[in-house]
C-alpha cells in the first residue's frame, strides 16, 4: 500500500477524507481561481458570523486583498472583531443586520451561533442539527447594503460579495441594487428545501442573479441531513459575464 493510501485510509477511520488540492475536489481552490481570475481585490463579507469565511479566505484560499465583513449578533460581532484585529486588510463593520431597508430588527440566536436567523427555522434544519436550536433573541439595527457598501467599494478595482444569512439572502438582495451593479462576483447560500420560514429557494435565487446580469459558475455543496445524506444547502457562486 502506498503512503497516498495508508495516509487516506488511517484520515478515513477519524471520518476525514483526503484529497488532492484540485478544482474537481476542492472548493477553496476553486473559489482562488475564480477570484484570481476577476482579478477580486475586496470581499464583503455579509453574514460573517466569527469570521470563520474570512479565515477561510486567508488560509485556505489564499486571497490576500482585503475583507469588509458585517454581522449582527453581539457575541459572535466581539469575536468576529477580535479575529480580524489580527488582520490590517480585515475590517469589521459596526453591528447590524443586513436586509431591504433602515430601522432594527429581531434576529433569532442560535444556540451553535451560526444558524442564527431573522427567519424563524424550520423542522427540517432542527432534525438535521438539533444544536441549532434557537435559544434567545436580540434587536439589532437593521441597514441596507446600499447604504454602507459605497464607504468601500469606491476604493476598490474589482469586488466580491459574499451572503451567508441563513434564508435572508432575498432580503439582503433587495436592499441592495446598486451593490449589485457594482461588484463582479456573488457568493450566496441557497437551500435546497425550506430550512427557515418565508426563504426563497435555490431555484428562485439563481432566477434572479440571472436577472441581476450574472452567472452560475460554481455550486460546492456546505449542509447535509446526517440521518438521510440529502444535501439541505449549497454555496452558489456568481460572476458577470467578461465583456
């Protein structure tokens, strides 16, 4: 056996699965391509929770421009702050939910952070992971894109946004045209199947990133049901057609 194999099959009895670093198989190499190709040199991070994808980016992708990230919850907003304090070309945003127009909002706070939500969750994302449960809630000023994304975009070249807002993503969309019109790649989550009441679908999302003037480029799949193995959610990645 070779050490490729034995180094596969001892990662395999930890419930690990080792890769070569390829586009076929995986996706932070892929989203490097992609943004090396755009020539990306700003992310909007929205929905960053403790900054797990702008950790993502800098050691696993190895995108070195720089990242605005916004999140709305108190603790994970502290923790996101502390992250990105170790980073000159990380910026954190002042706390607030990010939707369709100005004023507060009620976000759900989960009790794994992550799935927190405006939306309230449904049992098919608590039967695939019970720890998401929701265990409080907090108001939070609420602001749309538009109106904070042109204190950074102007000094960019070429931007990407990233949405992660567990079923918000439509909301977040709206508010935020001109954004829209200015960057040339998206990232966002797309459900499969309802996980939070009143979402839109991956279906309907793609629909309209189409009718926004971008397209598909990749899907890397991030959320499955552990009982049945149907995959639940998806990252999208969008891109403008090159003139």
């Amino acid at each position: 056996m070779s050490v490729k194999d034995t180094a596969k099959r001892i990662a395999r009895k930890f419930g690990l699965e080792v890769h070569s670093i390829r586009l076929s198989t995986s996706p932070c190499a892929q989203l490097r391509t992609m943004l090396d190709t755009h020539h990306i040199d700003l992310i909007l991070d929205v929905g960053a929770n403790t900054g797990q994808f702008g950790t993502e980016l800098r050691r696993h992708v190895g995108y070195r421009g720089r990242i605005v990230s916004f999140e709305p919850t108190k603790a994970a907003h502290e923790e996101l702050t502390r992250v990105a304090s170790r980073d000159p070309l990380w910026e954190v945003a002042e706390r607030a939910a990010i939707g369709a127009r100005s004023g507060s909002v009620t976000i759900n706070v989960a009790a794994n952070s992550v799935s927190s939500s405006v939306l309230p969750m449904l049992s098919a994302h608590l039967s695939a992971h019970p720890e998401s449960r929701y265990n409080g809630t907090e108001t939070v000023p609420l602001a749309p894109l538009d109106a904070l994304a042109p204190r950074y975009l102007p000094s960019a070249s070429a931007s990407f946004l990233k949405i992660d807002t567990q079923g918000y993503e439509s909301e977040v969309l709206e508010g935020a045209p001109a954004t829209l019109r200015s960057v040339v790649g998206i990232q966002l989550e797309l459900s499969l199947i309802p996980l939070y009441s009143g979402q839109k679908l991956m279906l309907e999302l793609i629909e309209l990133m189409q009718i926004n003037g971008f397209d598909l480029w990749a899907i890397a799949p991030t959320f499955a049901d552990p009982h049945t193995g149907r995959t639940l959610q998806v990252d999208g990645t969008f891109f403008r057609p090159k003139s």
